[in-house]
C-alpha cells in the first residue's frame, strides 16, 4: 500500500463565493495551491460535479466537488470510477476541529471524526481506505458552536498559522507524489511550528 502513488487529491469544501475564505474550505485552499504549483488550471466538469484539474505530467487528478461538503462523495465517486482509480489512489485533504491551527496529520484509513465529507465519501467508496490530509482548524470549545464555526473565516492569527501549514504539506508533496507516504508522514505529523534549522 505505501508504495502506491496517488492518482486523485480532493480537496473538500463548499462552493460558492460566500463560502470561499471559511474554515470549512480549507481543502479547497490547498488543491488551489497544488494546482499552481503543478501548472495546471481548473475547469468545470459536470460529469464530475466539480472543478477538475489534470497534471498529465504529475499523473494526478485534482478535484474540488462542488456539491456541498455533505455530498461530496457523489463528486469523488464520479471521477474514481471513470478513470478506475483504486480508494487506497486517492488523498482527500480537509479540514480538521481536534487539530489546532498551524499542526497538519497525514494518514491512511481509520476513523471520520464526524466529518461530512468523509462520511459521504465513505458511503460512495464502500471503504474508508483512503488517504486524508488533515489540515488543522482548531475547535470552538463547544459543540453546539461547531457549525458556526466551520463556515466562519479564521481570525488573522490562525489564518496566518494554516498558511504556514498548507506551505508545509505543499512541500511534501513530492514526497505523497512518489508513494513514500511514511517520509511524508514523518514530515508532516512532527509538531515543529517553526521547523528548525538544519
């Protein structure tokens, strides 16, 4: 398993201008990021239901499902199937509460966390046997206040603290693009903030 490349990265979020700068899209963030430093573009993509990018050079697919966070599975499920990308092919990057802003986690398979996204791609893939990259939000410190705060913009602190973590996972991408997911993970899940000087 470690040794497979991944085919497809999604990013997870709502679409939509009014939802663009929330915390609930931090997924989108990072395909966005990707997407630049691959020298690709997205386009529109019904079939998919979302915005679709293909590095043919990088032999990736980058996806951001535009169907919702709560449906996304239906967007993910489309282009996995048509391009016959296996689950364990895949790394969907979003959004995570019990991580604080700044910290990153990168992992194969395991729980949802309650995520929606996760949920509904589960539900589509049949397996939870996927990589996640879990950008850290923080948390509200109450649950009833979880919602709320997902599709609120970060303050200026923590928005500075996931750029610098998105920063980070975009520099360990050729590590994920290669299938040495365990350099990738050490990398990734060390709690540095800032790393130190070698």
């Amino acid at each position: 398993m470690s040794q497979l490349v991944p085919k497809l990265v999604v990013g997870l979020g709502n679409p939509g201008a009014e939802y663009s700068e929330t915390r609930h899209n931090a997924g989108f963030w990072f395909c966005e990021r990707l997407a630049r430093e691959l020298g690709v573009s997205f386009s529109k993509e019904a079939r998919f239901h979302g915005f679709a990018a293909n590095a043919r050079n990088d032999g990736v697919w980058l996806l951001m499902p535009q169907t919702f966070m709560n449906r996304s599975g239906q967007s993910v499920a489309a282009l996995a199937r048509f391009y016959r990308i296996e689950p364990a092919e895949i790394l969907v990057v979003h959004d995570e509460l019990d991580i604080p802003p700044g910290q990153l986690r990168l992992k194969f398979g395991g729980g949802l966390g309650g995520h929606n996204g996760l949920k509904d791609i589960t539900a589509h893939l049949g397996t939870q046997d996927f990589w996640r990259l879990r950008i850290g939000i923080g948390h509200p410190g109450d649950r009833n206040e979880v919602v709320n705060f997902v599709l609120k913009r970060p303050g200026r602190a923590e928005s500075d603290l996931i750029d610098e973590s998105l920063d980070r996972a975009l520099s360990a991408w050729p590590l994920m693009a290669r299938g040495d997911w365990n350099a990738a993970t050490q990398r990734l899940n060390t709690r540095v903030v800032p790393k130190p000087a070698r």
